[in-house]
C-alpha cells in the first residue's frame, strides 16, 4: 500500500494518501505536527443536528449523543486528579432542528456539522472528518461525515522500457452504509483534539502497519488512520493530554500560560485580482521562498458559511496554482498552514459579485491609517498581555468608531459598552509587534463588527 501523510492536520482518520503529488518527511521518532489553532477560554462547542435523513431516521440523535460522549472523555481525562476543582473547562451546547433558524451561532467557538460525506472536490477527497479553522474570525468548524468508509483496493498497471509492471492501490470509498461507533467515536475525539490545537501524531511505517492490523493500540488519538480498517481499540491517550497541557499549561483553557514565541503569520498566500467574474480561471499566488526542502503546507478553500470546498497540498515547487473556474457566486477564503513549523496565512476573493462593503472598509483605512494614536496600539499591547482589562482595549475601539474608521452599530444611546471574544487578543498582540499591518488590523475588527463577534451590548 503507498502511504502519505496530508500535510495539514486537520485532514482526519484516513489510511491512505490524499495528496500523491509531493513528498512528505520522514520522522525518525513519534512527534506531534503543529496545528496553529487555539482556543483562548474554555470553548464553548456548538453541536448542530443534521437534517433529517428517510434512510437514518435515528442517526441525529446518535450523532449528538456521540459527541456528548467525546466531550466528557476530553473533560474527564484532562481534569484528571482535579477531584471537585475541574479547570479545563468545555461547554457542549446541542442545536436541534427546531432550534437552528433563530440560534446565535457567534456564541460558538467550534462548530460541529454532520454530512454524509465531503462536498465534491475535483481531487477526490475522502474522510471521515475534517477541522476547518478561520483565521478570519479565530473560529473553527468541524465537519463529521457519517458514511462508512471501507478499503477498495484496485490494480494499477503500466509499462517502461517493454516490461508490464502492476500494484495494488486502496483508494478508500463510502459504503452508502452509516459508520460504526468505532469509527464515529474515534474521528469526533480526534477533530475536537485538531480544533484544540493538536496535530496529527506521527510513528514510523512498520509501527502504523501494526495498528492499521490490530497487532498494537494506538499511541494517540490523533494517529491519522481510519481505524475501521483494523483497530478496534481507539483512546484518548495520557500523550495527548500531556500536549494540550504542554500547549496551554497546567491552568487549563481560561488560566492559559501567555506564550511569547507562538506561531506567526507567514503572508505567503496572494490573489491575482481580488474579484472575479463567473467562470472566470482564478489563480492563486504562493511565495514558497521561505519553504525548504522537507516543507509541505495544505491549502484549504472555504466558503462563506466556513465550508471546505477545496483542498490540495504544495511544496517548495509550487508558485502560481489555478484554483479553476467553477466557483459560485460569493466570497471565499483560502487558507495555509504548515504543519512542520505551524506558521499560517490566508486570503480572500469574491466572485460574480464585488464585495462593495469590503471595499468600502479599504477606502476608509486608506484615509484614516496615519492618525492612529500610538496609545491604541499601547494598550492592544497590555490586553493581549493581560495587564489591562477588556474596557482599556474597548476605548481604542470606541475611538475608532468615533472617528468612522470603523462601524459598530449600538443598541442604545447612552454610549458603547463593548462585547469582545478573548480570542481578538491574538490579533491585538500580533498588531501591537508590527507582524499585522493597520489596515489589516481595522479591516479585522470591522469584519467582526459587521459579523457580530464585536458587539456593543446594554
């Protein structure tokens, strides 16, 4: 069997190469791949019941109570030995049918969605779950696909220099059947692990044919093999508990040690153009300058509503990538990250239509850049550090309003008192060292603004 490792750890449970075309590195010992994801408070988890299915009349049910189980064993396991002083904290907020039309999904820190399989890719993707984050707005979806995954082994011939050579080839498929608990259970742990910032756990060849063939449990959770395929046997390892607390410290998720030397944005991802027309060829520019040899990086394209609608691997011989012209209208966001050094970055273009409220917002950073106070980016500084309250940083904002750099509608008329996410720290520390520019900066908080991540409240 020809076996790769997906460059980015978020793409899942899966026993065989999703991307043929770039060779990944070989580690000598078991190690983690960094994933530039992080909560920054104990997250709150927003399980959204699919659709109703004729065929699976149970299955949402199942679903839900699935992912229930997977929230208690990460609490459990990391609050072990806290006795009745928990301090890694995780909300589980279950949305039923009834109950998604009019739900507050800014409240969400992950998203777990349900769909049978992947949305059609032209590569063939195939999965049993997938973490997407956003590094627009630092939230991150989830995508479980339900359907059973099963070996399809197919022989592959071909001819060099007058000699007929063949090999056998698993290109997994979907049964059409709903998956076992094992392989639900197990891919719902391993993309909470993702979406907390985990990367895929990687062991050497012969160690992962062991487990893939049930001869040895795996060492983690976050081992990138369906476990369908012969393990029966699946855990939350006391390895990934002592990752997630290498990561955040000892104080779990709202006591998190402040990291000084975190991941950086890389700003190696560009569009030719920022808009297009419909079935206009769209290419995406990538500076793989900084990559070395051994670097592979996973490009995630997604949608509006934070869909994967595309994904591919590159490496240092990658530049210019057509991404086709196949794109409805709307606004999509592609995303890299690397899993060797975590480092990330992402873009956005629009298609069919001009994002005329984004361009509005460039116009006006254009104008009002110069005239940012130095104290504003003092204070950013502070918060981010946890030296300031949250009202300090939400008077730089207010500023900004006042003097229409940014909107922020209010609910009353006796001033603002702001609402802001902890996570919006990691783009004031980044704004507050230079590694984001101003326009990038204001651009930012109006998109949360206008997406009601920053609110003004009563």
């Amino acid at each position: 069997m020809k076996k790769t490792i997906p460059a980015l750890a978020l793409m899942v449970l899966f026993a065989v190469s999703i991307f043929e075309s770039y060779i990944i590195p070989v580690f000598a010992t078991d190690q983690f791949l960094q994933m530039p994801i992080r909560v920054h408070h104990g997250p709150i988890i927003c399980a959204i019941e699919p659709q109703a299915n004729p065929n699976f009349p149970t299955l949402g049910k199942q679903l839900l109570s699935e992912t229930e189980y997977a929230v208690i064993d990460w609490k459990t396991k990391l609050n072990q030995g806290l006795g009745r002083h928990p301090l890694w904290n995780i909300t589980l907020v279950e949305v039923p049918i009834s109950m998604q039309k009019g739900f507050n999904y800014t409240e969400c820190d992950i998203s777990i969605k349900y769909f049978p399989e992947p949305a059609k890719s032209s590569n063939g993707f195939i999965a049993t779950g997938i973490t997407i984050p956003n590094f627009e707005t630092g939230k991150t979806d989830i995508e479980i696909y339900y359907l059973d995954v099963q070996p399809n082994w197919t022989k592959e011939e071909w001819t060099a220099g007058n000699q007929m050579y063949y090999e056998y080839i698993d290109k997994p498929q979907y049964t059409g059947l709903v998956a076992t608990s094992t392989q639900l259970d197990s891919t719902i742990r391993h993309e909470m692990g993702h979406s907390f910032g985990l990367g895929h756990y990687i062991v050497p060849q012969d160690e992962l044919h062991n487990i893939i063939n049930g001869l040895e449990d795996m060492p983690s959770i976050m081992i990138d093999t369906v476990t369908v395929l012969g393990v029966k046997h699946y855990d939350i390892t006391p390895l990934d508990i002592a990752q997630i607390k290498s990561i955040y410290g000892n104080g779990g998720f709202d006591n998190q040690v402040q990291q000084k030397n975190g991941y950086q944005r890389v700003y190696q991802l560009g569009m030719s153009k920022q808009s297009y027309q419909l079935d206009e060829a769209i290419t995406l520019n990538v500076n793989t300058n900084l990559f070395d040899n051994n670097s592979v990086a996973e490009i995630l394209v997604i949608d509006s509503n934070n869909t994967m609608i595309d994904n591919f691997g590159i490496s240092k011989s990658n530049s210019a990538i057509s991404l086709g012209n196949t794109y409805k209208n709307g606004k999509y966001l592609v995303e890299l990250i690397n899993p060797i050094t975590g480092d990330w970055d992402f873009t956005s273009f629009t298609v069919g239509v001009q994002d005329l409220q984004s361009n509005n917002t460039n116009q006006n950073v254009s104008a009002v850049i110069p005239s940012i106070p130095s104290w504003i980016k003092n204070n950013a500084q502070s918060w981010s550090e946890n030296l300031v309250p949250d009202e300090e940083f939400a008077k730089g904002i207010e500023f900004l309003s006042s003097q229409g750099m940014i909107n922020i509608p209010q609910n009353d008329s006796s001033g603002m008192n702001l609402l802001i996410p902890g996570w919006v720290k990691t783009n004031a520390g980044l704004w507050s060292t230079g590694e984001i520019s101003d326009q990038e900066f204001v651009s930012g908080l109006q998109y949360l603004t206008d997406n009601g991540i920053i609110q003004a409240r009563k």
